[in-house]
C-alpha cells in the first residue's frame, strides 16, 4: 500500500513499493515506511504493513513510528537554534549554568561543554546496555533528571581523560540528558515543552514515548527473531527509562519526520533554513565519524552522515548525500532482534544500488 492508496506512478515508486514488500516477506517486518528526497522535496513515499503482526489493520502514513537515538539530532537541532539565537554557546559549560552541583561533582567533569555532551565526549556513563543499572531515586522526587546527573557527575568517568584534558569519545545516552537539561534551564522550559514548540512551528506531530501510549490503534512495537515475533501491547513495562528519555523517546509520523531530514538536507545543500548552512554542516559533519548525534562516513568518495535510532522495538534510519542531493528515511516497526539490523541494512543498501546505479555490486 503506498501513501496515497493509489498505484505507484513512476519507476521509483514501483521500485519502493516491490523493495518493501520483499523486505517484509525476508525479514518478517510487520510494517515499513520510506520516503525518498532531494532539496526540492519528497520524490517516493511507500508505507505497507500492519500496526500489530498478528492483525490484519494496516499500518497508514499518519501513524506513529518510534525514532529512538534519531532524537539525538533533533536535541543538537534545538541547542544549535538556541545558539544562533544568542541565548547559548557550543563552548558554554555545564557548570556555569549549574554552579550549585559543582561542590559535589569531580574534578574531572568541571569544564565540559554543552558540545562536549553531544559529541559524548564528557566521560559520562553510557547508559547504553540493560547491564547497567540505574541509581535508586525517591519516587516522590521533584526533578529525577536532576537527582540523576547529580549522582553521574559523583561518579567515576566512564572512560579516562585525555593527556589534554579532554575525553576520548564514548557513545552515552545519558550524556544526552545533561545536554537536555543545559537547554531546560537556558530557556526555562522542561525539554518536553522545548520539543514540543519547536515541532508544533513546523506542523510536526510528535509523542513523548511509543505510539501506542496515545492509542492501541497506533503502531505496536515488535521483536523479530527466526522462532517468534514479539508484540508489545500498550503499557508493557518494557520501557526507554525516563532518566535518559531526551536520548531517544520521540515518536513521530512518517512524513514529519521525513520534513525533519528535508530541512538537513536543504541546510546541507546551503540553504539557511530553521538552521544556519554552517550549523547544519557542523551537526552532521563537523568531527568525523560521529558528529553533533549524528554518525558521518564516506562511499565511493561520496560523503554521506547517517542518523539511527531504536529503543529496542522500533527502528528508524535517515541517510542524507547532500552532494549528490539526496536522502531518504526508513521507519519500522521492530526492533532488537535477529532481523532488525539486516533487515535496515538491506533495504538500504538495495535504495543506494538503485539510486547510483551499482547494477555491478551484485552483493548489495
């Protein structure tokens, strides 16, 4: 089923619609989303699926899809527009805005940046594994974001400073919830009504947790494996923990959060957007590998960044070239699990062959 409920119109079209359909017969995705751009807008828009496996609703272009670690960016996004507004720096530090936690906080940690945060590169905890395990904060507690960073900024480094000072990079979601808390307290607004401004001036609808918490008839989130398929039926206590929610807990429509990576791309192409052309390069391009949330590489001398996200249920991918003025997103709905990562990673791969014309690279 494509966007419009009418048959592909052009060779892209069919070729998306077929890619989709053939992902989920190899895979066992309940549901896909695509949608393929340049600067001028969207090209190719597909959908197919179903919002639960194991019942015949099919999934349609206005539901929710989880974008997990993809909300990274959109936090970089924010801060940079705060930046450009004069209210913030790159350079600004975590305790000149938190001057109270800095008696208890370790020497180590006195002067990262609120770039530091995004770049993870603030020895903070990772956060990133169901091993680690979380502090024991009182439930009746004001700001559990706030007792959390206390207790991270108490802590040892996770990893061991540089002869310079400065931290080698490690990937941490909770280096994100400092980030968040660097942009509450600039703007005196909890991140929650920070997102939700910023969304709401584009027309962008967006959920602070899985789609299906605003109704059972969003899409359920899955996990696929050769001998099951896991469904998680609303209010399941499998969770993105609140602690690190700026992290990656933004549910989003397809079209929404392909207009999101829309706006990159034109930034990226030298547009001034919502976002400054420069601030647009720095985000996803400024450091090499992993930038402002976003991951960046190079193919056939082609340079390209790379935004992921998945909570364990979901999983979303944007792949933005803006040299060769191109970009698309993928959105299902599944996450952990045996096919999850193949089954992006294959999708993606058949989109490139098709795109640059790889009829050689038979692997893809």
């Amino acid at each position: 089923m494509n966007a419009t409920n009418t048959k592909p119109n052009n060779t892209d079209d069919r070729f998306i619609e077929k890619l989709i359909a053939q992902a989920r017969n190899k895979f066992g995705m309940p549901a896909i989303a695509v949608v393929v751009m340049n600067s001028s807008g969207f090209q190719t828009v597909q959908i197919e699926g179903r919002r639960v496996h194991d019942d015949p609703t099919p999934v349609t272009i206005n539901d929710f899809f989880h974008i997990g670690s993809c909300a990274k960016s959109v936090l970089a996004m924010i801060g940079a527009k705060l930046i450009e507004d004069g209210k913030l720096t790159w350079e600004t530090e975590f305790f000149e805005l938190f001057p109270e936690l800095k008696r208890d906080a370790r020497e180590e940690y006195m002067h990262i940046t609120f770039e530091d945060l995004l770049l993870c590169e603030a020895g903070i905890k990772p956060y990133t594994g169901s091993d680690e395990k979380f502090p024991d904060i009182a439930r009746k507690s004001k700001n559990k974001q706030l007792e959390f960073i206390k207790y991270l900024l108490q802590i040892d480094p996770a990893v061991a400073q540089k002869s310079s000072g400065n931290f080698p990079h490690l990937y941490s979601n909770a280096s994100y919830t400092l980030a968040a808390a660097m942009l509450e307290k600039t703007v005196g607004k909890s991140y929650k009504e920070l997102l939700k401004s910023v969304f709401d001036g584009f027309g962008w609808d967006t959920v602070i947790g899985w789609p299906n918490d605003i109704s059972e008839d969003q899409p359920w989130g899955h996990m696929v494996s050769p001998k099951q398929t896991m469904k998680f039926p609303p209010g399941h206590e499998y969770r993105l923990p609140e602690l690190i929610a700026p992290a990656g807990d933004i549910s989003m429509k397809p079209l929404d959060f392909a207009a999101y990576i829309l706006m990159y791309l034109q930034g990226l192409r030298g547009g001034d957007m919502y976002l400054s052309a420069q601030n647009c390069q720095l985000i996803h391009f400024g450091y090499p590998g992993f930038s402002l949330g976003v991951g960046n590489s190079k193919m056939e001398e082609m340079k390209f960044s790379v935004i992921n996200g998945s909570a364990g249920t979901f999983f979303t991918q944007a792949v933005l070239f803006p040299g060769q003025d191109f970009a698309f997103t993928i959105m299902m709905n599944a996450g952990s699990g045996a096919a999850q990562v193949p089954a992006m990673e294959w999708i993606a791969a058949k989109i490139l062959k098709h795109k640059f014309n790889w009829w050689y690279k038979f692997w893809l």
